[in-house]
C-alpha cells in the first residue's frame, strides 16, 4: 500500500510538541505513544506527505499570528531538522514527483502553510513560492485581512486584498487548500478561481455536525470542481462526544464519500495537530491507521492515487 497524506503536522511536532501529549524524540526510533516516526511511516507506505508550517505563536492564552521574518526563521529551522534525514525529499514540482514516487526508501515533502496571516502584501505569496512552498491554507482558525476563518463572527469572506492574493496563486503551480475557510470565504473562491482547490483535513457534516466538516453542498462543489477532499483522523471530526474514538467512525465517512464523490478523496490524517489519544481504537499512530485501512478496505484511489493524480495535473 502506498499512502499520500494532505496533512500530517510535523513541524507543530517539531516546535510544539509540549501542546500533543507526545515527547520530541529522533525520528528514526519506533515509539507507538506518538503519530509517526520514519520506521512507521515506512511500514505503513507512506509515500508523500503535506507538511504546513503553522504560523502561529502561544502567547498569554492565546494563539497569535507571527510575522514574516518569523516564518522565515521557522521554516529554515524546519527544513534544516526534516531533511536531515535522508528519506524525506523536498517535492516542488511535476517531475519531482514523478521521480520520487519511483524511488524506493524515500518520502517526498510538499512543504505548505496553514493560515497567510503572516504576510505583509498579497504579492508575497510569490516569494513563498520562491521559498518552495507549494501548498497555500488561506486560513487557520484566525481571520487575516485577507480573508475570514471558519471561526469568524463577519459575515463576508474574501476582502479586496484577499481578491487579489487568491488571483496570484492561480498564476503559480501551487495548490489553494481551504480546510480552515470560512463558508463565505469558500464560496468567494469557488467563483473566482479556477483551478481545483483542496480541503487537505476535514470531514462530513452529514454525519458529525463539527465546524471543520463540510456540508453536502460544499461536497457537490468539490466535486464539479475536480476537487480534493482529505479525510481526517481529528478526533472532532469524527465523534461528537469526542469520547468513542474508532477506526469505524471514519470509515462510516469514508464509505459515504466513497459512494458520492470517489475521485475527489485522499487522507489527510491531521496527525501530529491534535493530542495523542491512547483511546483512538484503531487510529493512535500512523502503523495502526495504516493496518486498518487494509481492514476497512480502503481502496488504492483513496490511499494514493486520487491524491497523486491531482498533483501531477498541479505542480
């Protein structure tokens, strides 16, 4: 089995590890009581991953954006630590892809950001660009100027500069993912960008009413729009009670987007951006999620091909 997972948190494991009931640890050694490590990640197939530098900083009590010169300081420290390991390869293009999905022991990088806060002008998402991040989340869980988060109170989506940042990432072969976007935000991309977008962690509203699960409209939209959906492993999306944890809570979603939407699919575990949970049945760690896919009878479109396509069609 090969694995492309959308999101997996690496550098709020390598940073902020104190906030997800994981020790930072080497990751060559094998530990269970975290998310991953390099020999889980290759007993379980993992192929590609999504890692998002989160431009956020913990201070008196709250989450609060940083600036770009720190982002700049981040993402440095970040990649210095990843590809430090020789299996972890930087994809910034088609070709990249191409050559490392034929390489055996090796792991390709997409390096994105969760949330554009940071930026100082809309036209720096070129310098990011430069910088080799190919992955753009216009929002995490804080309103920015350019556009509004699911946790807004406003009632508007994208602003003027928000217009204008989202019309400079169509001319870059980059992908726009709208995990943490407010509805209204979605909706004002949908009508003015034209490529497919992704929605690299979320889940179904349908079955779990959680804020960051999508609604059967946005689910069709999606889906005309030759979109991506990454099926998540948080524990919110999955249970409302957020006690039950199982593997069979995200195969319910999982067998209901297959039914609808089965080219738009993939996984984007979300692991390593919420606490470990002893309790996830099924789902604790990577080498465990990925025996029970095998279980569940996740199809190989889901696991890698989906994903892959539509980068290939992107980078």
């Amino acid at each position: 089995m090969k694995i492309f997972d959308l999101h997996l948190d690496l550098e709020v494991y390598f940073r902020l590890s104190e906030f997800l009931n994981m020790n930072f640890d080497d990751l060559s050694k094998m530990n269970l009581k975290r998310h991953g490590d390099i020999p889980q990640f290759q007993k379980s197939g993992l192929k590609f991953a999504i890692v998002n530098i989160f431009p956020f900083s913990y201070k008196n009590n709250n989450w609060q954006p940083i600036s770009y010169t720190t982002f700049l300081r981040f993402l440095n420290k970040f990649q210095e630590w990843i590809f430090s390991y020789n299996i972890f390869q930087i994809v910034l293009n088609k070709n990249d892809l191409i050559k490392i999905n034929k390489q055996k022991n090796k792991i390709g990088i997409i390096l994105g950001v969760e949330g554009l806060n940071f930026l100082r002008k809309a036209n720096q998402v070129k310098e990011l660009h430069n910088l080799g991040i190919r992955c753009f989340g216009l929002n995490w869980n804080i309103d920015s100027v350019y556009s509004t988060s699911l946790k807004t109170e406003k009632k508007i989506g994208l602003t003027k500069e928000g217009i204008r940042l989202v019309k400079n990432l169509e001319e870059l072969n980059v992908v726009v993912d709208l995990a943490h976007s407010s509805l209204f935000t979605i909706k004002d991309v949908f009508k003015i960008y034209k490529k497919p977008i992704i929605f690299s962690h979320n889940g179904v509203k349908k079955i779990i009413n959680f804020e960051q699960n999508l609604t059967k409209e946005i689910i069709s939209k999606i889906k005309q729009k030759n979109g991506l959906i990454g099926l998540t492993l948080l524990p919110y999306a999955l249970t409302s009670t957020n006690q039950k944890l199982d593997i069979k809570n995200f195969q319910k979603q999982y067998k209901y987007l297959k039914r609808i939407i089965p080219k738009n699919i993939s996984i984007g575990t979300d692991f390593f951006g919420f606490k470990f949970r002893d309790d996830f049945k099924g789902g604790r760690n990577y080498l465990e999620f990925s025996n029970n896919l095998k279980k569940i009878k996740a199809d190989r479109k889901f696991t890698f091909e989906n994903a892959y396509n539509f980068f290939e069609s992107i980078l």
